[in-house]
C-alpha cells in the first residue's frame, strides 16, 4: 500500500504570499517573511511534498515566479509542484529548469488538451498535477477555470473522466466553497467522487488543524492532503500536525525520531 502524504501549498501573486478565503486573496508577506516564518529547509522534514501556485491576477511573470519557485526549493529534499497559468511546452520547462519536481495544471487542461498531452509525453505523467476548482450545489457540483472565475460546462464527474483519459499523473480536489474557511474538508463531495477516480488524489480546501488533516488522510481513496492555510500552521504547526498523524497509525512516512 503506498504511503499518504502531507503537503502544504503556497499561493503566490505578484511578488507576494497570499492567504486565500473562496479564491478572494489577501497579501501576507513576500519571500522573506516567508524565509522567518517558515523555515523550509526545517519544516520539510514535516511535508512530503510542496506546492508553489501563480496565482497573479493580472500579468503571471512567469520568470519572475520561476526565480521564487528555484528560491524556495533550494536545499529542500521532498518534490516541488509548481504551476498557475502555464500556457505552453516553454513555461513548463522553465519551471523544470527552476528546480520544479512537478508541474501543476488547471486552466490549459480544459482549452489544450493536446498541449496537456505534449506535456505528458515530454515529462511523463508522474510529473503532472490536474487542479480542479469545484463548487458544490443541490443540483451539480461546477467546475471553474482561470482563477476560479468562469464556470466550464462538464459536471465534476464527466471532468474527472476527461482528466483521466489524457493520463494526468495526480489529481489536486479543491473546493472553493472551504478555501480558506478552516471549517474542514468537503467530505460529503469527496466521499460521491472518489471511487470514480482511479488516479491518485490529493484533496484542498477547509483545512485548519491537524484534525481536518487526519480526517482526510482517514479517507481510503485519498492519496494525500493539501493546505495552504499559512496562519493555523505556522511556527511549529507543520511539525505538530505530522505529529498527530503519525500518532493517528495513518500510513504515512515518519523519518524523524524526535517526533515519536
């Protein structure tokens, strides 16, 4: 059985590191308060994995967002996704070149699926992540592109399909209804879909402490859980939370003794 894993997801617009609530974003602090709050090169021992998200409204520098991603994966020994607006074999190459393990897709997977698929032939599929952006409602549960601002007509099941049949590596579930709230999960969506998918998946949105983590990871087709809420973990919360897991017998890597 592979093991779970814990990830933890910045979002970067225009220089800065933001805090998301339903896709609204508030500036927190640019690198280097990033660098004094969370010590990566320390607090990686705590993830499995990072994800880096261009999130810039207006024009994504995708140079510019490159030089970050190669910044923050520096010395950083777990794989490092990044991805937000990429457009072309170029883009993505770029952030191969800036120390990006794996790229994150969202937008390009509805408008270029022959790109999605010159990706997955140059890199593999090991290397891309499919996002989706959902909202659920009574009637259907709606998929959104670019930002979350513009509602496509797949349901969210016909969308995993299609993500599938192009052989995406990872599925990233975020529910923009918890974005940001710390209220938990969507488990009930969760729960409809996830015998559906037969790519690994990883779910986002509504985490705020290491229970909403632990009741995630409880979930048996879920492959690992995500959360950028930078304020419930900062300082030790990353290293508590892998803490609390481990002490959950959840299966998922424990490399450090000093957590036991």
């Amino acid at each position: 059985m592979l093991r779970k894993r814990l990830i933890f997801t910045l979002i970067y617009s225009d220089g800065y590191f933001m805090q998301s609530r339903n896709f609204r974003l508030q500036r927190v602090g640019d690198i280097h308060w990033l660098e004094q709050n969370y010590q990566f090169q320390e607090i990686a021992f705590s993830l499995d994995e990072l994800i880096i998200l261009n999130a810039s409204r207006q024009c994504k520098d995708i140079l510019a967002f490159a030089d970050t991603v190669s910044t923050l994966s520096q010395n950083v020994f777990i794989p490092v996704a990044a991805g937000g607006g990429i457009r072309t074999l170029e883009e993505a190459e770029i952030l191969f070149h800036h120390g990006a393990d794996k790229i994150v897709l969202n937008s390009v997977l509805h408008a270029d699926s022959l790109l999605v698929k010159n990706l997955i032939n140059q890199y593999g599929a090991q290397s891309i992540i499919a996002s989706i952006d959902y909202k659920a409602n009574a009637n259907n549960t709606e998929v959104f592109i670019d930002n979350g601002t513009s509602k496509i007509s797949y349901s969210l099941d016909d969308y995993i399909s299609h993500l599938e049949s192009l052989n995406v590596g990872e599925i990233y579930l975020n529910s923009i209804d918890r974005d940001g709230t710390g209220f938990g999960y969507d488990t009930e969506t969760i729960q409809l879909i996830k015998k559906k998918i037969h790519t690994p998946l990883i779910i986002a949105g509504g985490a705020g402490n290491e229970k909403h983590l632990i009741n995630g990871l409880e979930i048996e087709d879920v492959s690992a859980v995500a959360t950028a809420n930078l304020f419930n973990f900062i300082d030790n919360g990353l290293p508590n939370a892998r803490k609390k897991i481990i002490e959950s017998k959840i299966n998922i890597a424990s490399w450090r003794t000093d957590l036991n």
